[in-house]
C-alpha cells in the first residue's frame, strides 16, 4: 500500500495539475480545496483561519483518505496550514514537504502586499492580474511565459476577491503570530521535514539556518523560482517521489 500524497496550494488557486503526479502512485495523490476555494467557495471570511483550514483539512484527509497518513507537500502559504494540522494531529502525517513554504514572516511577501488591503483593494488587483497575467513578476522579478503563464491564469480564475482578502490576513496573522517560530521547529523535530527551493530563489527564501539544519533533505528544482509548481511541476513531482522513497 502506498503512502498517499496531499498537496496543500496557497491562497491563490490550486495544485491540481497532472504533471505534479509525475511519477507518483496513480491513484495516490490528491490536491484538495481549502476553505474558499473550489466547492468550498461559500465559506464564510471569519472560516480561513489557519486554523480552521487545517480541521477542515484533518476532515478532508478522514474521509477521503481513511485517517491514513499522508505526505503534506504544502506550496507557499499551504505551509502555514500543513504546520498548524502537523502540530494538531501529530500520528496523522508521514512527512512534510515545504515547496518555499511560509515557515518564517519574511516568507509572506505577496500576504504582506495584500493583507493591508480592502478587499475592494484586492479586487481591482485581480481584475487586473487577469486581465494581463504576464505582467505579474514573480518574488524574484521573473516574467511567466508559456505553460507557466497559462497554468497562472487557472490559479487566478480558482477564488474571489474576498478569499484571498480573508486568506492573505489569516497567513500574515499565523505567520507573525508569537509562538509561530516555535511550533515550525517542534513539527521539525517530530515530523520528517524536507525543503523544496526554486533555484533563482534566494537560498533558504528567509528560512532561519537553524530550520534548513533540521531539514531531512533539500531540493531545488532549476530553472525556477517560487513558483516552481507551475513552471516545472514534473520536477517538483520528482522531488517528492525521492521524499516518498525515503519514507515509505
């Protein structure tokens, strides 16, 4: 029996490419929608805590997955909540992959960017994210071009305005939280922990050293950056069949 794979997505679109299960167990890996998201478009602002996203995740993974242990691969701000459900049900996760997760404050740029918004705000910066996509740089001033660039379209047609509001906000709040640092390190120290980086990312993207030291393993996938999911998702899916190996 295999170890199943969840991917957790950020607070702007999805993880459901099928180049992300490239080479993984068919039938093992799985990309849910948080709160907000998909069918779950109606959740009220005041339920995308990260807090509740990781119940609403503890759920998903009981009633789909039988309670059986998963790989959380958590992509940027999925890190915060891969954190709160490791830290929750410690017996209910295999190992972590943090994809540039948020596991420090200088990690939320873009939750920084818009957190501070209204949400009126953040609407007129989706309208106009969709209307030119490409015009949007990535952390490390990079252009989307191609496959990339389409993949970001899907993400910014997946939510509404008020979601990433309401998601940018709980990821700033989880992420400055006092105690935040803490609990990273005790998941750390108790969960098989392994990074992935994007190879124009500055290495470590704001990781203390002394969390990159407690890692199992690194990653970095080339000719990427943070968005490394959709600009080479079959490399990521590389990535966490070695992660698989190691832990199954």
């Amino acid at each position: 029996m295999h170890t199943p794979v969840v991917y957790i997505h950020g607070f702007i679109g999805h993880l459901r490419f099928p180049e992300l299960s490239t080479g993984l167990p068919h039938g093992y890996v799985h990309a849910p929608d948080l709160l907000g998201y998909g069918p779950f478009a109606d959740a009220a602002p005041s339920r995308m805590s990260i807090a509740h996203q990781a119940d609403h995740l503890a759920q998903w993974i009981d009633r789909e997955l039988g309670g059986k242990p998963p790989v959380l691969v958590a992509h940027s701000a999925g890190a915060a909540v891969a954190i709160t459900y490791a830290r929750k049900y410690p017996h209910r996760i295999a190992a972590l992959v943090s994809a540039e997760g948020n596991l420090a404050p200088s990690d939320a740029f873009l939750s920084s960017r818009l957190a501070p918004m209204t949400v009126q705000g953040v609407s007129e910066w989706l309208e106009g994210a969709r209307r030119d996509p490409g015009s949007l740089l990535t952390s490390d001033g990079y252009r989307l071009t191609g496959n990339a660039l389409d993949r970001l379209s899907e993400l910014l047609n997946h939510q509404n305005a008020q979601t990433i509001h309401a998601a940018a906000r709980a990821v700033l709040m989880e992420t400055l939280r006092p105690g935040y640092s803490a609990d990273v390190m005790m998941v750390m120290a108790h969960v098989p922990t392994f990074l992935i980086y994007g190879e124009r990312t500055p290495q470590g993207m704001g990781v203390p050293p002394r969390l990159r030291d407690m890692a199992e393993g690194e990653f970095i996938i080339e000719g990427t950056g943070h968005a490394m999911v959709i600009e080479r998702p079959e490399a990521v899916a590389d990535a966490v069949a070695k992660v698989l190996a190691r832990v199954q």
